[in-house]
C-alpha cells in the first residue's frame, strides 16, 4: 500500500496515499475507540463544518489573508462534501477528548487535502495548503466547532418537526374519525365521565401541536454563534470584520439567520441553548411516551381488558402463547422516550462541568442530542406510519363500557338531580346492574330523553338539557 508521511509536533506517522486525512486524525482513530460510531454517521455534522469552513474561507478571502487560488479551492472541496462526498473520510468517533478538536482537525486535513487535489498538487504538500495555516485560518475549533453544530442541530430538529407535525396530523384524522364514537373517561384508572374516543385522540393531536411549538422556540436559540470568537472569545488571531463577514457568510449560504453574540466570551463556554433543546426534547418523550402508555391500556384485553381500540397486529406477540399479539409500536416508542430522558441528564451534567472559558464537553452533549433527535423523529414516524394511522375503534364495546359505567350519573345529575342521581349510583353498585337500565326500568328518563343525553353531541358540546 501506497503512503506518504505526515508529522505534527508529536513526530511523524505514514499516511495511506488514498487518505485525505492526515496526521491528527489519525491519532484521534487510535485514541477514541469509544462507541465505534464515527463522525461521519451524522452527515449534518459534516455538512455543517464545509459551510463553516467555506464561510471563514470567503471571510478571509475578502479581507486579503488568503490567495483566491487557495481561497477557492478551499470552497470548493467545501462544496462536494456539502453535496455528500468524502464524507467516509471522517473515521473519529462521536465522542472524543479534546473539545471537537479532533473533528475539527479532521474537517481541515481533508478539506486541504482535497483542495490541493483541486490546486493540481498532491495529497500532503501543505505547502501550498495547510490544514491549519489556510483551512483553519480565523479560526480555533472553539468557535468552529460550536457553530458548525448548531447548524446541525438546527438542521436535525428541522427533521423532527416534520415528523411531529406528520403524527400529529394522524392523531387529528383518528380525533375526526371516531367523533362519534361515545366512551367513558376516566381519571386515576376509574371511571369518571362520559366523553368521545374522537376526543381522546383529539387532544393527542393538540399536545403534540404545543411541543412543536416548543421545538421552534428552542430551536431559534441555535441560531446565536460565536463564529469568529476563535481561542476563548477574545478574537485573537482573527482581523477586524472577520466575524461580521464570515457570519453573513454563513447566514447566506444556509438560509437560516445566524447572528454574532453580544459577548463571545459567554458564547464560547455557554452551553445553555443545548439544556433547552435537551429540555424540550424530554418533554416531547414523555409526552409521547403517555400517549403510547394510554394507546396500550385502550387495546389491552382483547378479552380481559378494556378492548377500547384495536392497534393494527404488526406481528405474532410470543413464542409459547399462540394467538397473542402485542402492542410493539407504542412499546418501542416507550423505550425511546426513555433513552431520551437519560440523554437529557448526560446533556446536563455534561454542560455544568464546563469549567471557565470553554466547555470541552461538547463532543459527548452533539452526541446524544443528535442521536436522541434521530430516534425522536423515526419514533414519530413509526409510531403513525405502524400504528396510529391503522387504529380502529370497537364501537360496541365503548358503548357498552358507557352503559354499565356508575359514571355516567354525572351527565344525568343535572337533569335528574343529586337524590335520585345518588339513589340509582347506589342501586347500581349494590346489584351490578346498569345505570342506563336502571334510570329506564325506573322510568326516571324516556330512552329517546337518554339517549340524546348520552349521544356524542353532546359529550363533546355538553350543555345543559331540563327533563
């Protein structure tokens, strides 16, 4: 096999000749063999460094520290990994010592290997461009680092949304579809009060709508960079305008309205905008995850339980029951919430233990809230595409739950008053029998008079009917 050799200032080391990365990453694929998952599983990340490092190019560019010959090149190995390709040239592992410095250094080695390529020269003639000298230009990967993920996070919540806003579209067609469709509430596990299944998944649909609302407002904080704060935010090595420019850049490339902070000091070690997305995410988990819990308790039976709903049967439940079929969507949405809660502690504690002018965890923070967004949205999506979207109600059933339920007396308790509400509620508990026959044996109500009081109308637009 084919090398060339590459130093740093530990010594030097050979380089396959078919390699664009150089020394350093190397060094960072033998030290981090951690959770054997690469950079380059995220291509957002990857994405997201070209930009940033196309946007400091043009910066420079335009303020005469870089050639445009070098300057051009530069941008345009930008340009195919922002169209996809050398992405597999990004082997680091997702979590990593040293603040992103190993990625980051990953990002220019291939960006300058690759540029000379573009420049008609070979692999490893740094001379003409280097890693740090000319693709990290203006920069220190305390500033690159952090913006180049935000961008990404920005980009990936992007797809959550699109997934939340799908299932939620499906909860709102289940609300419309079982509009009529009486059943009884129920508050602490027991029965409460009459109400629709159309309801019921009404207000799913209205829950994940506030969530998304709350994704957005999250996601807007990602938009705060610190592009052009380099070391520790003071701006050394970095000209006048550099940030100004390199932002605009940016913003123009993207689409998505980046601004400079206020203070780049805070900016750099400031990690508060990843607690609030964590956040926000652990939100949108739990609730879903109850949405899932509440999905499983309505199918459960089918004849012991409540056998409310039927979940669409995606595969045989057990390898000794025959027949059992069990509920596997809304589970696997279960066990996602709850990785989800336990990244959002890794999120926290590994903000809090950013010590003065940098936090160098980072790497580990990018991790799980890139990986808990992925499985957030996929989540979403399989929970509608696998579940939702086929979930039919037992009519008949709900009804019948309805009928012989204590709790039905609340609805009658207007009409029929408190005594004889109670007189019924006590009867029926005594003999097992149904309040429904009951207040009709009793002849306190006509079944025509009962029925319009129990119809779907007016569970769902209750108002109040005189006998």
């Amino acid at each position: 096999m084919k090398t060339r050799k590459e130093h740093d200032f530990l010594g030097e080391r050979e380089i396959p000749s078919d390699i664009y990365y150089g020394v350093q990453t190397l060094r960072a694929v033998e030290n981090f063999t951690i959770t054997g998952t690469q950079i380059s599983s995220c291509p957002e990340m990857i994405n997201a460094l070209a930009y940033v490092k196309k946007a400091a190019a043009m910066a420079n560019m335009e303020l005469g520290i870089l050639s445009s010959e070098t300057g051009k090149a530069i941008c345009g190995a930008c340009d195919e990994i922002i169209s996809g390709k050398l992405h597999e040239q990004f082997p680091v592992d997702c979590i990593q010592g040293g603040a992103g410095t190993s990625t980051n250094m990953n990002a220019n080695e291939v960006i300058a290997n690759r540029a000379l390529e573009l420049m008609g020269h070979e692999k490893g003639e740094y001379k003409y461009c280097h890693p740090n000298n000319h693709v990290n230009c203006s920069q220190s990967t305390n500033d690159a680092y952090p913006t180049a993920f935000r961008l990404a996070l920005y980009t990936k919540l992007g797809t959550l949304i699109e997934a939340m806003e799908y299932l939620q579209k499906g909860f709102a067609a289940k609300g419309a579809e079982f509009a009529d469709v009486l059943k009884m509430g129920r508050t602490q596990l027991q029965d409460a009060v009459p109400m629709t299944l159309g309801q019921e998944f009404s207000a799913y649909a209205t829950t994940l709508g506030e969530d998304i609302k709350r994704v957005c407002e999250a996601r807007k904080l990602l938009t705060e960079i610190n592009l052009g704060a380099t070391a520790i935010g003071t701006g050394i090595n970095a000209p006048d305008e550099y940030s100004r420019i390199a932002t605009a850049a940016l913003k123009n490339m993207t689409g998505i309205d980046f601004e400079t902070s206020e203070n780049l000091v805070e900016a750099t070690w400031d990690t508060g905008a990843y607690v609030q997305v964590s956040g926000v995410m652990k939100r949108v988990a739990v609730k879903l995850s109850k949405i899932c819990s509440d999905l499983r308790l309505l199918s459960s039976g089918p004849r012991t339980g409540l056998n409310e709903i039927n979940l669409p049967k995606m595969q045989p439940g057990s390898s000794i029951m025959p027949g059992k079929v069990n509920p596997v969507i809304p589970e696997v949405v279960n066990q996602v919430a709850y990785d989800i809660i336990g990244k959002d502690v890794t999120v926290t504690m590994a903000s809090e233990n950013g010590q003065l002018e940098l936090n160098v965890m980072e790497p580990v923070i990018a991790n799980a809230l890139f990986n808990g967004v992925d499985m957030l949205h996929r989540a979403c999506r399989v929970l509608q595409d696998r579940c939702v979207q086929g979930i039919t109600a037992n009519r008949e059933r709900c009804r019948q739950l309805v009928e012989n339920s204590i709790g039905i007396i609340t609805a009658l308790n207007p009409i029929i008053g408190y005594e004889k509400s109670a007189g019924v509620a006590k009867e029926a508990l005594e003999t097992g029998g149904s309040v429904y026959e009951l207040v009709l044996n009793h002849k306190i109500l006509d079944k025509s008079k009962l029925d319009e009081i129990l119809s779907a109308e007016n569970m769902m637009h209750p108002r109040f009917i005189r006998n």
